[in-house]
C-alpha cells in the first residue's frame, strides 16, 4: 500500500514538473514571439518610413525636373524665336551686302570711266596749252577754257562724291561684313545652344523616365510592403489567439496543478494516518508476541493444556500460538500474525533477524495451496508489514496462513 501511494505521489510529482516545464516553455516561446512580433513590426515601421522619404525626395526631385524642363522649354523655345529673328536679319543683310556690292561694283566702273575721260580730258587740254603757247590768240578760246575748267571742276566735285560714296559703300559693305560675322557667331551660338538644350531635353526626358521607373517600382515595394503587413498583421491574429488557447490550457495546467498539489496533500495526510495506523497495529502485535512469549512461559510451567487455552482466551492468542507452532517446524517460512483487510496488508513473523528487506515478495500458502503474493513494505526486529498483491479467487488470507 505504502509503495503504491510513493509511486501514485512521484507520478504526480511527475506530472506536475512536466506541467511547470510545459507552461514555462509556453511562455518563453510566447515571449521569443512577442518581440519577434515586435522587432518585425518595428522594421516594417522604419522601411516604411524610409520608402515614404525616399518616395517624397523622388516626387521633389520630379516636380523641379518637370520645371526645370518647363523653363528649359520656354528657354528653347525662346532661342529658337531668336534664331529664326536672327536668320531673318542675317538674310536681310546678306541681300544689302549684296546690293552694296553691287553698287560698289557699278560705283568703280563709274569711277574708271571717269577717271578715263579726264585722263582724255588732261591729254586734250595739254594740246590746246601748246596751241594758246602760240602768239595767235581768240576770245573764243578763253570761253572754251573757261567751259573745260568748269568741267573739269565738276567732274573733280563728281569723282569726289564717287569716291566718298565708295568709302562710304565699303564701310557700308565692312560692316554689313562685320554684322554678318556678328551673326553668324550668334547663328553657331544659337545652334550650340540649341544642341545642348536638346541634350539637356533627352536627358531629362530619359531622368523623368527613370524616375517614373522607380516611382513605379517603390509603389509595387510599397504594395508588397502593404501585403507583408496584412500578412504580419494576419500572423499576429492567429499567434494571439494561439496565445490566448495556450493562455487557457496554461490556467486549465494550473488549475490541474493546484488539484494534484491538493491531492497530494491529502495522499500525504492519508500516508500518514496509515502510518500511524500501521505504527500502532506494528506496536500492537509486538504487545500480542510479548504477551504470547510470556504466555509461551506459563505454558511450559503448567501441567495440562486446558489450563494454557484457558490462558490465552482473554489476549486471543490462539492463532498466534499455532502460527509460532508451525514457524518453530520449519525455520525458512513464516506465518501471518494479522490481516487487515480494510487497508490491504498482513502482518508476518520474520523480521530483520530473518534477513527480511523492503520490496521482497512472499507467497502465502494454506494446506500447500497457494492463497496470495504479498510484498514487505515495512520491517521491524521480529515481524513485518507485507502489502497484499494478488490472491487466489475464492480464497481469503487468515491468521496462521503459512509464508514462504
């Protein structure tokens, strides 16, 4: 019964250790979840965070590339209105300088012919001179010099004007040339400029595509983002309600634990009745085998039997003294001094001065027949506390009964 109620209390004891491990592996794993859950939350908290930045810059960077490329257009837009004044005046003033030219040519044939007819003019009047050297002179030659010398003066006036008109037309011409040069310069420059707008154009065009490229992509990021968090935010769902069954299973442990603690308690209460018990029927048959040595004594004194059985009736003792009878027979076997059948054991005669030990095994016989198995659970000098096992159907353990 004691062995019984020791491996009864260390299953529970058992149980109870596997319950706390249980419950404190739980929590642990409830906590490694929680700031797992909390770590995840806290990175997704700062990616997002980083992509809204990232994803603001980008949209500043867009608004100035867009008006940057609006200003860069009206820029261009601008010099191509330049440009084409620009041609306009550079065409006007190649057709003047080509008038010019022109006339600066058609000037220079006036001046050669001019300049050929006084030559003729000069050569005429030295012949006229050599003819006036002669004494023969006519008022109508004096007229005739007269007219040649106005004439002269007015063709000298003329080519005069001519050559002032020819100064004039080259300077004209030099800065038509000039202004030409002028234009051209700014044609190139405009046409540089022009280039490197249309440079600055695909660039930003090519820029603007990339940006939309990544504006793009971050919101596809920023969508996987979004379906990560419901996925955590899922996950999160199912671990609090797995937190909460666990949560339940671990009060539905404790609760148990408390029971078994309780249970315990009064196993172990109810271990020490039995030991009480047990202590005072031990002390009980020690009286009983006391008092049967003492009557054993007065037997040997006596004369007849009658006057022993008359002895032995007020202790009852009868059973003991056949049992001690047949254990004087045979010093290898036993006999059963008490039976409790209330709690389950039965008192022998053999104890530790007939080597007896804890958890031997027994077998219990009546007129050779075999009744039941017991098993020492307490020993003492002269007798033992044995737990009954097994017994025979039909039969029943009684004082006296042989063991061996």
């Amino acid at each position: 019964m004691n062995t019984k109620i020791k491996i009864l209390l260390v299953g529970l004891a058992v149980v109870c250790t596997a319950a706390l491990g249980l419950a404190f592996q739980l929590n642990a794993n409830i906590k490694a979840l929680r700031n797992e859950f909390a770590q995840k939350q806290q990175e997704f908290q700062n990616e997002k965070q980083n992509l809204g930045q990232q994803l603001a810059a980008v949209t500043d960077a867009k608004k100035k590339m867009d008006a940057e490329l609006r200003d860069l257009t009206a820029k261009f837009d601008s010099l191509t209105k330049d440009r084409d004044s620009l041609k306009d005046k550079f065409d006007l003033v190649s057709k003047e300088r080509a008038t010019l030219v022109e006339k600066l040519l058609a000037l220079g044939k006036d001046k050669n012919a001019l300049e050929a007819e006084v030559a003729k003019l000069k050569s005429g009047g030295g012949g006229a001179g050599a003819e006036m050297s002669t004494p023969v002179a006519t008022p109508t030659d004096d007229a005739y010099w007269a007219n040649l010398l106005r004439e002269k003066a007015s063709l000298e006036i003329q080519v005069k004007q001519l050559n002032e008109q020819v100064n004039e037309a080259r300077l004209r011409a030099e800065g038509a040339m000039e202004e030409g040069r002028k234009i051209d310069l700014q044609y190139k420059t405009v046409t540089t400029a022009k280039g490197d707008l249309e440079r600055r154009l695909i660039y930003n065009e090519k820029l603007a595509e990339t940006l939309s490229e990544d504006l793009v992509r971050e919101k596809r990021d920023k969508k996987a983002v979004l379906t990560q968090l419901e996925t955590l935010r899922q996950e999160n769902f199912e671990l609090k309600s797995r937190l909460m069954a666990i949560g339940d299973k671990k009060t539905l442990l404790e609760t148990k634990v408390v029971d078994l603690q309780q249970e315990r308690e009064i196993l172990s209460k109810r271990l020490a009745e039995l030991d009480s018990i047990l202590q005072d029927r031990v002390d009980q048959i020690i009286q009983v085998k006391d008092d049967l040595k003492a009557v054993r004594d007065q037997a040997k004194d006596a004369t007849t039997m009658e006057s022993r059985v008359v002895q032995l009736q007020p202790i009852v003792v009868k059973a003991s003294e056949e049992a001690s009878a047949q254990r004087l027979q045979s010093s290898k076997s036993g006999q059963v001094l008490a039976v409790n059948e209330e709690n389950n054991f039965v008192i022998i005669d053999m104890g530790e001065t007939a080597g007896i030990k804890v958890g031997q095994s027994f077998t219990i016989f009546r007129n050779g027949q075999k009744i039941a198995v017991v098993e020492v659970i307490q020993i003492r000098k002269e007798i033992s506390a044995a737990d009954i096992k097994n017994v025979t159907s039909g039969s029943k353990i009684k004082v006296g009964d042989a063991v061996s």
